[in-house]
C-alpha cells in the first residue's frame, strides 16, 4: 500500500490557503480515481482504494491530517503503523517557498529546511519518505512568511496551481508503480511552470 499525504490546516478558513496545497492536491487525486468517501481516521480525515495502473492495480491511502501543519507526524505516524506501511512508501505532498511558484520537484529524504510539518513527519517515522514539493515562491522577507503562506492563492495564481495538481492527479498511476523519474518527468509535462516554453520537456 502506499500511503499519500497532503500537508495543510483542518479549519475551513484556511481552505483556500498557499499552505493548504497539499491537501487541495489530494482532493484532486481522490476525485479523479474515485477514491473515498472521507472518514475521520488516523487523527485526520483519510480515503482509500484501488488505482488501475499499467503494470496492476495498486492499494492507495490518501490522508489529510486534522493535527494542523506544524504536528503533522502525529497522523502521519499513526496510519503508517496500522497499516505496517515502510517510509519508502510514504509520499507527502506540501507547499514549498524554496520552488519558484508552479514548479514541482519529487525528492527522497534529506532535511526539513524549516517546514515543520515535515520536521514532525520525521520525529514520527524512521526511515526517508518522499516529498512531493509544489512551489509557492517566497516572499522576499522571513518575517512575511508566516502571512505569505497563510494567505489565500491568488487569482493570478490558480490557474498553475490548477493545473499543477491536475497533472499530479493524473500522473499518479506511475507514483503507485514506483516510476518515480517517470512521474517527475510527467507531472513537469503536464504542467510546465509559468514562464517555461511548453516545448521544453
């Protein structure tokens, strides 16, 4: 099984936020692949099923923690080890201020950089699991951060979000396979960030 994560806030107003991006991008995967209902599990919201790939169909969770950003591990943690699900199956999609806005990158590993929910996911798991970063860009001033990533997207920003999200949606049979270079490779396909030539895949 591969457990899929999306990092954000459980309260309505901050839907619509930078820092909820994650869990919007989950909304698109169990919408495309018909995943759910939602249920309140694992000190979140989770759904599960079955997504057809090319090579079989592969078991999927999908999870948005309610334990809000910064303790994020604590869900995260529990569902893992329900389910005896390894860190290397374990994806985790968040917003990411280092990434210029629209760009997308799939690592495994390395430091939280000061995210925090990334810091309590690795307080709450052994082993490296992989980040799906989804940039947002930065403010210019750390001490803006805090408003920047709580600030809803903005209009002249949902249209790459849209689609950015819609091609990790659709890029996800290859996720659930472990094509991991084919999926980084798809998602920057289907979505190339603003500014870069379609042409150049």
């Amino acid at each position: 099984m591969l457990l899929i994560v999306g990092l954000g806030n459980p309260d309505a107003k901050y839907k619509k936020n930078r820092h909820n991006i994650g869990f919007l991008t989950l909304d698109e995967i169990a919408d495309r692949w018909s995943l759910g209902p939602w249920k309140a599990r694992f000190q979140g919201a989770a759904c599960g099923g079955t997504i057809d790939t090319d090579k079989a169909p592969q078991k999927v969770l999908l999870l948005k923690p309610g334990t809000y950003y910064n303790e994020s591990g604590r869900a995260v943690g529990e569902a893992a080890r329900y389910f005896n699900i390894p860190a290397d199956k374990i994806v985790v999609f968040h917003d990411e201020l280092d990434l210029a806005p629209g760009k997308f990158r799939l690592k495994t590993g390395g430091g939280h950089a000061g995210n925090n929910g990334l810091r309590s996911i690795k307080a709450h798991i052994d082993g490296e699991f992989r980040r799906g970063r989804i940039g947002i860009g930065h403010p210019g001033d750390k001490n803006r951060v805090t408003g920047y990533v709580l600030s809803d997207i903005p209009k002249a920003d949902q249209g790459w979000a849209g689609d950015l999200m819609d091609a990790i949606a659709r890029s996800v049979p290859l996720l659930a396979n472990e094509d991991y270079d084919a999926f980084q490779t798809r998602v920057t396909h289907l979505a190339p960030a603003p500014g870069k030539d379609e042409t150049d895949s």
